[in-house]
C-alpha cells in the first residue's frame, strides 16, 4: 500500500491509498487495524484504468498498468496530516547556498585579479 494525495481535496479525514489489486475492502480494513491500529469507519475502492500510449522505439500501443485506489474515512474527530518530506532538505539548502556564495566570491577574485592580463590563458595564474 502507497499514500498518495487526493487529486480532488478531500474531507481532512479522508486518506487515499495505491493499493495491490488482489486486495478486498475487507483486507485493506484490517491491515490497517491490525498492523497500524487505525480505527476505520469507512474503506471504499475504486479501479483506475491505466493510460494507452504509442511506445516511441518500437511504435506499438502499450497500456500501463490499472490502479486501485482506496479511499479511507476516519472518525470525525480525527484528521490526517500528511507528512513534510522536505522539512530536513531547507537546512541543506542553507548550507549549500552558502557554500554556493563562498564559491562565486572566490571566483569574482580570480577574475578581479587577472582582469588586466588578456593576454595570458585563463589556466596560467600566479
């Protein structure tokens, strides 16, 4: 089972799952009891039939593969928050933006410094 986002916006108590195909409403109930101990009020499924596309290399029609989708609805008072998967990257992002500073300044030096030697290949300094 994979955790999607909901195309259309759901009811903040509303979570969709990308289930295996061979999965009943019943099963997809009590893994999540079982397994995760979710109270569950409500599982509906639905089948998304995969896209027919014209394969570029060989020039045939190939069909992706159909999707099943199940929708999980939890007791009023619970509400799902989905998970910020990028809240670790802003840090990194900062460090390297400053690596990235560092870098251009060190570079406007070598330019400054050999700004009157045109002559000179860019490979030969002092």
């Amino acid at each position: 089972m994979k955790l999607v986002r909901p195309y259309p916006k759901q009811l903040p108590n509303v979570v969709q799952f990308h289930c295996s195909m061979e999965m009943t409403k019943f099963d997809i109930k009590n893994y999540l009891e079982k397994i995760y101990n979710i109270p569950i009020v409500d599982v509906r499924t639905n089948i998304k039939v995969g896209k027919f596309r014209k394969d570029y290399g060989k020039g045939y029609i190939v069909k992706d593969d159909d999707i099943k989708c199940a929708y999980i609805v939890l007791p009023k008072d619970m509400t799902f928050k989905y998970p910020d998967l990028f809240e670790g990257l802003k840090k990194e992002d900062e460090e390297s933006m400053k690596s990235l500073d560092e870098a251009k300044k060190s570079f406007n030096d070598y330019l400054e410094k050999n700004k009157e030697r045109t002559d000179v290949p860019s490979w030969f300094s002092i």
